[in-house]
C-alpha cells in the first residue's frame, strides 16, 4: 500500500503529548511498592509538550532529528535498533511498532519544551507522543489505556529505565486526575473542579526551575532499596504520601485551597523521607526561602534532586515569593493548566 499523501507528497503525522506537575503521590506508583501495597498520585497536565513529528518516505532508512540533543541519526530499516544511550526511548518504540505492516522508510523530528531531567514527566511524554504517532499512521486499535501501559512498557520494560507508571498514563489523557495504581490495574479518575476555582489555583501555584537538571534513576532505585530492605521510617513516609494524597484531592473538590496549600508542605516533608537523594541543600534554600516569602506549601515536580520546583502562594505573596527564589537562581515559568492529552493529526500540505 502506498503511504504517501496524494502527488506523492510524503505522508506527515504530529503529535503533542502534554508535561505533568504531580502534587503528591509519585513514588508510591513504582514496583515493587505499588504492587504490593497500591499507589496513588494526584496529578495535572500543563501547557507544556513533547512534540513529535513522522514522515513515510519511500527509501529503507530510518532518520531520527532530536532538537533537544542537537542530534541527527541515521538506521536502516531492515536491522533491529541496539540500545546504546543515544535516542533509546526513539529506538525503543520503533522496534515496537514499525513491524505493524510494511516496513517503510521513515523521518522524525523531536523536541520537548522541558530540558531533559526536569521532572516534568518529559520522557515518557515523548514516548507517549511516539507511540501516538504510530497510532495514527497504522491505525492501531489502541485505547487510551493501552497507549499509557504499552509506553510504561517500553520504558521500564525493553529499556529497564527506573521509575513509575504516573507519567504515561497523565500525558495519555491529559487534565486533573487522581491515579490509583495496583499490581494488575490502573484506574484514571479525572476530577471535576469548578473553572472559578482552577482558575484561582492557576493564579496562586508558581512554578520555577531550580537551574539544575537531575538523573532519576538514582533516586528512584534508592527509594525501592529503603523499600525491598523493610526501612521502616521510608515505608511509613510511602503510607502517609498516599493518605496525603487522598486529602489534597479532597481538599481540591471542596474548594479549599488553603488547605491544598498547607497539605503540600506536608506531603513534601513525607516525600523527603523515601530516600535522602530526593531533596539537596540547594532545593532546601530555595524552598524555605519560598515558605518565608508567604508561600504555604510546594514540591519537587519530579523524583527529586533538581529540575522544576512548584508553590502555593496565597493572594498577595506570589512577587514575594518569585523575588526570593530567584535570588537563589530559581527561573519562574509562565503555565496553564491543559486539559487535553495525547493529540495527534495528518498534514494535509
């Protein structure tokens, strides 16, 4: 079957999938703990995306143009892609998904409007956007649910990266959600929040880069080994982070921002306590520096050890708090909450 569009105008399909900020929650969606305990996030999408771009071309290569990494790359079609380090998530999905018909030559163009390590979910955002870019061309029957748990798989799976099940499944589906995660299911509850009150929350929440990029991976693996080992103060701090969470999801239904604001100073103190790589003291001068500034509460967006920082500032404190971070080479970023998830859309020129 011919791929190309008419006038042999090489076929083009985009998809943007959103970024992520987690109020509470995440570790508690990572194995083995999820497994045999549950896990639970609360989580929303933000205008911020990973972008991704396909083009059906007519040779027998593969070519793959990574803006973020400066990188261009080149496969053939025929031969299984090895991981190496460089564009593995690519790879990955590729080696998943180019064998649903006739092999075909193919073009992509990358970027992501975090930087790599940020916290905002931005890797699995990307896979979430690869995979719905093969949606598209081959016509997958995918579900929702399958796009989220076949990107969890190639992440954790095929390349073993470290990590949890939150991303996938928020940048899939997009919006405010509370996930609840067990051994042999996920279930997505969006929430309903009056637009009066998202928009309050949107004017009180900053969100800032705390200038350092992390790895997850450590962190990550050493949150499981306090786990696997029976560390009893990082076990009851997992407990507590999903009790918390239920309340910030609460709180958030009823209205109650302040509250919100109050329980995410607590969450982040339970978080603190899962691995002692979550926080640095450069993350702690930011953060205090925020809270006597008037901010009520916040968190790491991600795993821990740098990348973006949110907090909840009451009326009348959120300048003060932005000129207090800053002066600790913390960059605040303009966002909105995005309600959709994974789009993508054929180039009809």
């Amino acid at each position: 079957m011919n791929e190309h569009a008419a006038g042999d105008r090489p076929l083009t399909i985009r998809a943007k999938s959103p970024l992520r900020i987690s109020f509470a929650g995440g570790g508690t969606d990572v194995s083995p703990y999820m497994d045999e305990r549950g896990g639970m996030v609360l989580s929303a999408t933000i205008d911020k995306y990973a972008y991704g771009s396909l083009r059906v071309t007519g040779d027998r290569e593969i070519t793959v143009q990574s803006f973020d990494y400066d990188t261009v790359a080149k496969y053939v079609v025929d031969e299984p892609l090895t991981y190496d380090g460089n564009l593995d998530l690519v790879k990955a999905v590729i080696n998943r998904l180019n064998y649903h018909g006739p092999r075909q030559g193919l073009e992509f163009y990358l970027h992501n409007d975090a930087p790599p390590g940020s916290g905002l979910g931005g890797s699995s955002a990307m896979v979430v956007a690869l995979v719905g870019l093969f949606r598209h061309w081959r016509h997958l029957p995918l579900a929702p649910y399958e796009v989220a748990d076949l990107a969890h798989q190639i992440e954790r799976v095929d390349l073993g990266l470290s990590g949890g099940k939150q991303d996938q499944f928020a940048s899939v589906f997009g919006g405010f959600n509370f996930i609840e995660f067990h051994k042999d299911a996920t279930i997505v509850n969006p929430l309903r929040i009056d637009p009066d009150l998202l928009n309050e929350l949107d004017y009180n929440l900053l969100l800032c880069y705390s200038g350092r990029s992390r790895g997850s991976d450590p962190i990550i693996d050493t949150q499981i080994r306090n786990y696997v080992e029976g560390k009893a103060d990082a076990v009851a701090a997992m407990d507590e982070l999903k009790e918390l969470t239920v309340r910030l999801k609460n709180a958030l239904l009823r209205g109650r921002l302040d509250d919100f604001g109050a329980l995410l100073h607590e969450a982040w103190q339970s978080k603190r306590r899962m691995s002692t790589l979550i926080s640095t003291p450069h993350l702690d001068e930011i953060y205090e520096s925020a809270r006597r500034a008037g901010a009520l509460g916040g968190k790491i967006t991600g795993a821990g050890g740098g990348g973006y920082m949110f907090f909840y500032c009451p009326f009348g404190t959120r300048h003060h708090v932005a000129a207090a971070i800053e002066k600790h080479g913390a960059q605040v970023i303009d966002f909105s909450f995005e309600f959709r998830g994974l789009q993508t859309w054929r180039v009809s020129s």
